[in-house]
C-alpha cells in the first residue's frame, strides 16, 4: 500500500554520509566531464559548419562505442548478482535461464522483494 499523504521519514545521517562521501566525487567528475565537452563543441563551433559536423559525427560515435560495452557490463551485472549477491552463473538463452530461475527460487520467483546488500568495507 503506498500512501502519498503521510510525512516522510527523516533520513538517516551516517547512511546520507555514506551516500555523498561516493556521490559527491561521482556528479564532480560527470560535470568536469559535461563541462568540457560543451565548451569543446563551442570552440569547434566558431571554425565553422564543416567542422562542428565532424566534431558531433566523432562525439556520436565516441558515445555508441562507449554505450555498448558499458549496458552489456550492467546487463552482466543484473543477471549474475541477482538476489543476495550471489554469483550464478547460466549457459543458455534467456528463456531456459527464467525456467532455470523459477526452479531455484521457488513460487517467490517472479515477486519482487527488498534486497539485502552487503556492508560498504575497505580493503
């Protein structure tokens, strides 16, 4: 049951702690890359229209190279850590995997449920 009107509950400091103390350098290096990459395309942008051409046909490209490998890493992730953490891994299609899924895991299978994460510790 969700209920939209009743107040929040007040966040957890060290848990926010732990959350910025990774995110906080996260969203700096995406800006610093973000920022750089506009300022590039302006200054390529005064040398005329040829050249902002070729400048978006290499950012477009740059991005698909770098998209791919990084959604089949997340893709990989999901399927192997699912439930737990632990690593399972499964030679075959996706259909015989979901058979192979509902056999492990039982009836509770295909309903979702509240992931228990390991502790954040340092090596």
């Amino acid at each position: 049951r969700c209920d939209f009107w009743r107040w929040p509950e007040a966040p957890h400091l060290p848990t926010l702690r732990r959350f910025l103390r990774l995110g906080v350098p996260a969203g700096l290096s995406v800006m610093v890359e973000v920022t750089s990459f506009t300022m590039m395309a302006l200054l390529i942008a005064r040398m005329g229209e040829v050249a902002m051409a070729s400048h978006q046909i290499a950012a477009s490209l740059a991005a698909v190279l770098y998209m791919v490998p990084l959604s089949l890493g997340i893709a990989t992730h999901v399927l192997a850590f699912e439930g737990n953490s632990q690593v399972r891994w499964f030679e075959g299609n996706f259909q015989d995997y979901e058979a192979w899924r509902r056999k492990e895991l039982g009836v509770d299978a295909d309903q979702p449920k509240r992931l228990r994460y390991k502790p954040l510790t340092r090596n």
